[in-house]
C-alpha cells in the first residue's frame, strides 16, 4: 500500500506491505515493534522488482523479440544485403547468449 506525497524525488511511499496472498497473511508496517520484519518486506519487494525488471523488460522484450528477427534475416536475407550488412553486427552473438540464459 502506497501514499502519494508531493515530494518529487519519492511520489510514492510505501506504508505498508503484505507478502502473503491470503487474508490472513502478516501485513508489516514502518511502525510495527519490529523494525526488522519491515526491513525484510523491503527487501523481498526491491528483489521482486528486480527480477520483473530483468525477466519482462531486459530478457523478453531484448533478447527473444531480437533472436525472432536475427533468425528471420539469417533464413530470409543474402548475406550480401545491405540490411544483412547493418543488422549483422548488432545479432553477433544474440543465439548463443540467449540458449546459454536459458
């Protein structure tokens, strides 16, 4: 759960965090007694964010939607075009690191 503040450098600050999907699931808080839980909440949140950040953003919408065009113009192109010519440089190696990711 957020909060908007007009602070520009933090729109948004968290004021409390439920890491379970069931209602009874623990809700922690900046106030709660121990600090600690709220810390870890933190933190698992930050990780989550960064693994949606590098899974959705980085990997798919880089990597898999790059290979479907590097394959396209290796079957499709003369190696002689111009655009083969361009493209090349920029899929060196996009095969081999994304069946090594996998």
């Amino acid at each position: 759960l957020f909060v908007a503040s007009k602070n520009t450098s933090y729109p948004l600050k968290p004021v409390a965090i439920q890491l379970g999907h069931t209602p009874t699931s623990a809700v922690h808080t900046p106030h709660e007694s121990s600090f600690f839980w709220w810390t870890v909440a933190k933190r698992y949140i930050n990780n989550a964010d960064g693994l949606t950040s590098q899974i959705v953003h980085h990997l798919v919408n880089t990597h898999l939607v790059s290979e479907a065009f590097a394959v396209a113009m290796i079957r499709q192109l003369p190696q002689m075009h111009p655009v083969y010519q361009i493209l090349k440089f920029h899929f060196e190696g996009l095969i081999a690191i994304n069946t090594m990711g996998f």
